[in-house]
C-alpha cells in the first residue's frame, strides 16, 4: 500500500460535502479537488453550487473553473489532471481531498479499474448488434431472465423494469465475455494512494427536502441570470450546459416556458440525479457510510480524523 494519504467524500447532491471537505481540509492541512463534472467550467457557479471564496476559508480548491463553457471535458482529462495535482499536493506536504459527486470520475481515480472496453473489430460488432436487435424483441421479464442466466448476481441487484441497466450489462457481457459482477469484484483501490473513501446520507424525504431548498435559493441567488448570460455568450448547445439547473431554464431564456415549470423541473431532475447516485456510490464503490441525520459534519469530521490517524 502506498504512503500517500488522500481522503474521497462522496455522496448525493446537496448532502454536505463541500461543507465537510473544508472542515476536514482545515484540520488535516489539506487541499481539496473537485469531483464534480461541471465545477470545472467557468462562469457555471450557482447552479453547480460551488463553493464561494469566503466558503473557501482560504482552502486551496483545484479543478474549479478550469475550462471554458464551451469546452469538452471528459473522464480521461479528469484522471490525467488529478494525478499530477495530487503529486504536487503530497509533495507539498498536504493531504488531498477529492470531493465530488460525480461517480464515475471518482471511480476512475481510486480504483485500478479500466474505463475503456476492449478493442472491437467489425465484423465481431455486427454479431453484437444483431445479437442485441434480436433481444430487443423481448419483454422486460424475459430481457430480466437472460441476464440472470449467465450473470445471477447483476440479475437479482437490477429491477426487470429497468430496461436500460439490463441491457446494458447484457452488452458489456456480449462485448467483453465478463459479467458485470465479475467486473465490481476485480476493481480494487489503486495502490498509489493509500485510500480513506467516505460518504454522507440522509434520509430520502430530509434529503428532497434540502434539494428543493437548495433550488428556491439558487434562483433567489440569481441562477436565470447566469444561464440567460451563458446564452447570451453563445454557450446553449455546449456540453456544459447540459448541466442541472441550466439545461431546465434554456426554454425559459427562450420563451417558450414560464419560470415556475423549469423551477419544479429542476428540483425534479435534482432529485432523481440523488437517487442515481446513491445507486452508483453503493454498487460501485466500498464506501464508509455517515448518516447525518445522526451525526453533525463536525462530529463525522472527526470520525473521519480518526479513520485517518
């Protein structure tokens, strides 16, 4: 295991994890990266909730407003980038602090895990896809019984109604000959980094609750503002905007729906992004798990502390 420290905060969107980043940064001399797929872009500040520079408390944050709006971004980027800011973190003599939300970056990082699948050639592609036109023919019961007939285990955790995720590890089965499950058990956390990976939870209806707050205050803030000038600069069709929060109020910019329908869309669109979280973080990855609905930040910081010593 490698002696290079570096503390991972995971969790669903408006759960706390900037808040208790900071509070760990401060106690533990550390810098915080960011994990989340839009904090990146310049100019998207309300509506990806970054953290203000009084918020900051003087904290070093790296990978925030790195990018221009109409810049493509993507999980290679995000691997090579983090791995040369948390060489200069360490030696420095501080401690990293990745804190994201977006789960497939944070995977990418912590995990000896390959994000490409292997090379494919055509004619084998062909097979694929007519072997997948063929399947598509099934019923959710009958696509859900295919799968657990080779892969059990993915089967009994994917509900037959979630047509997409079946289908899915049925390709990744057809694609690679490995299962899904085979796939989770294999990844292990990296050994460049010796890994302290938490999360913070809440109950569902506390958390909605938060979400739908959240939103009321990002729009008091000023977020129409922000999503009419990042119209207004040329940014609508930019991969950045494809954003919570900002894709919802482009048609309001537009004119073609009232603010009030894109508000209840995106405390919507906020909560199922929570949901689709939770389910990455606790499928994919082997986190230790904080209730806050127990627990203060301050009381998990010191938890957290404590796993670190």
């Amino acid at each position: 295991m490698s002696n290079k420290p570096l503390i991972a905060i995971v969790g669903p969107t408006a759960v706390g994890k900037t808040e208790l980043s900071i509070k760990l940064a401060k106690a533990l001399n550390g810098e915080i990266i960011n994990g989340d797929a839009f904090q990146i872009y310049k100019g998207l500040d309300i509506g990806t909730a970054k953290a203000t520079e009084e918020e900051r408390e003087g904290i070093p944050h790296h990978l925030i407003d790195v990018y221009e709006p109409c810049e493509t971004y993507s999980v290679y980027q995000f691997k090579k980038e983090f791995s040369e800011i948390v060489d200069d973190i360490h030696n420095r003599g501080k401690i990293p602090i990745l804190v994201g939300g977006t789960g497939l970056y944070v995977q990418s990082v912590l995990y000896d895990y390959q994000l490409e699948e292997e090379e494919i050639d055509s004619e084998k592609m062909e097979i694929i896809q007519n072997k997948l036109k063929e399947l598509s023919k099934l019923n959710n019961i009958e696509m859900h019984e295919h799968l657990k007939s080779f892969d059990p285990e993915t089967a009994s955790s994917v509900h037959p109604n979630n047509r997409k995720r079946v289908e899915r590890a049925i390709e990744y089965y057809l694609k690679t000959k490995k299962t899904l499950s085979e796939r989770k058990k294999s990844q292990t956390f990296s050994g460049k980094y010796s890994t302290i990976l938490v999360g913070i939870e809440m109950s569902r209806e506390t958390l909605y609750e938060r979400i739908n707050m959240r939103v009321d205050m990002m729009l008091e803030r000023g977020l129409y503002k922000e999503v009419s000038n990042l119209v207004e600069m040329g940014y609508e069709n930019s991969q950045s905007m494809q954003a919570i929060g900002y894709k919802e109020l482009i048609p309001v910019v537009r004119g073609k729906i009232d603010i009030e329908t894109s508000k209840e869309q995106i405390k919507q669109n906020s909560r199922r992004y929570a949901k689709r979280q939770m389910t990455w973080f606790k499928n994919k990855m082997d986190v230790t798990w904080f209730q806050r609905d127990k627990q203060t930040l301050s009381e998990i910081a010191d938890n957290v502390i404590q796993l670190s010593e």
